[in-house]
C-alpha cells in the first residue's frame, strides 16, 4: 500500500492570510491585542506553535491551562465565518481535486492528510474547498491538535493509517518543515512550490523529489510504484 499524507495550507489550497485574520481577530476580541499575528510566520508550523508564539510576543507569557485550546476554539469560529462568504480567499490550488480523485482511483493508494492545523481548522479548510470527500478526517491525518511538534503529527498520521512495514509513506508539503518532519519518520518526501519554499530549499532539505503543481504527482507516482 502507498500512503500519501498531504500537507494543507500552500500543498491542496491557500488560505490568502484568512487564517492569520482570524486569529488575529480571536486576540482582539479576547486580549485586544492589535495585529497579533505580524511578523509571526506560519508556515509549515503547527496551530498550538503559532499560538504560543503569539502569546509570548503579544503578551509575554505562555498560554495558561485551557487557554490556547480556547483560542483556537474562537479561532475555528472566526476562520469557519470568513471562508464561507463570498469575500472568501480561499483558492484551491490547481488540479487538486483531480489529483486527489486520480490517485485515490488506484488500488494500491490511500490517503490523508498531515498538517500544522487542528482537525477542526483542516475539516474547515477542506470542506470550504470542495475537498473534504477525499479524506476521512475521523479515523485518519495527522494535526496540530496531536501534536505542536510537526514530526510526531506526521508519525501520528502514519500510525492512523496503519501503514506496515511493507508499505510506503509519500508525504506531499511546501515547506521544509514537511520535509524534515517526513524524514524522521522515514517516509518519501515530495516537495511542491505551490507554497512557501521555493524548489531549491526543498531539495536541500532532502526532498526525494520536488514538482512544481499537484498534477505532477499522478506521474510520478505511476513512474515510481509501477509494478
Ligand atoms: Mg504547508
């Protein structure tokens, strides 16, 4: 079997900074705190992460006991508000849904995801896409509630999916952050350029291989696990 794991923001859709608005948003309301999320990268790194930074620079203190898990509760509210009006930035990024149905078509593959959001923030995200029937958010993925750390959601995903050792792990992200994550937990890495880093960070990392839009993905797989 061939598990893919996919990366969310910048790999399937981009959010257009809906996420860092909203949370922003969230820090107003609860701390009024302005622009809590400027000079904060988010990239690649986990929703418990982003918070914990906030609350160090905004307010100079780690999130007390429940308070995180409360801000991000407000957090899903906001995010789940802004990507469904017709002011939305959500785009799906090219060729996803195709990608995702092509691959998903073969016997040999499964999917899920692996990502920095938790699961409510991933099943908003997708659902607002158009792309949450691909996954079983439920009983597979990797997310940011599971853990800060990017390495132990990616292991989390892996063991979800029962993937043995007879099986393969292909994780699909934008950033270096998914290609580290990937080679801790030994799996193949694809870099995509549809995010944050370009292709030559990416091979650095240690990227097995790096496309340019989803698309190329249906190739490659069929080049790499042909039988
Ligand atoms: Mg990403």
């Amino acid at each position: 079997m061939i598990h893919y794991l996919f990366d969310i923001d910048g790999t399937l859709v981009r959010a257009g900074g809906a996420g860092a608005r909203s949370l922003a948003a969230v820090m107003m309301t609860r701390y009024g705190v302005a622009d809590a999320c400027r000079g904060i990268s988010a990239a690649g790194r986990t929703d418990p992460a982003i918070v914990h930074e906030i609350f160090e620079k905004a307010l100079g203190r780690a999130p007390a006991e429940g308070e995180s898990e409360a801000v991000i509760a407000a957090y899903l509210e906001e995010l789940d508000r802004a990507l469904g009006t017709s002011g939305s930035t959500l785009r799906v990024l090219p060729g996803a849904a195709d990608t995702l149905h092509a691959l998903a078509a073969r016997p040999e593959v499964r999917l899920a995801v692996a990502t920095g959001n938790v699961r409510g923030g991933a099943r908003i995200k997708l659902h607002h896409a158009g792309l949450a029937p691909h996954f079983d958010l439920d009983r597979t993925g990797g997310y940011g509630c599971d853990s800060a750390v990017r390495a132990v959601l990616v292991a989390r995903a892996v063991e979800r999916a029962g993937a043995g050792p007879a099986d393969t792990v292909v994780v699909v992200g934008d950033t270096v952050h998914d290609v580290n994550a990937a080679r801790a937990v030994g799996a193949v890495c694809v870099g995509i350029t549809t995010g944050s880093d370009p292709a030559e960070v990416l091979s650095a990392a240690g990227a097995d291989v790096v496309i340019d839009e989803l698309p190329a993905l249906v190739p490659w797989h069929a080049a790499r696990f042909a039988a």
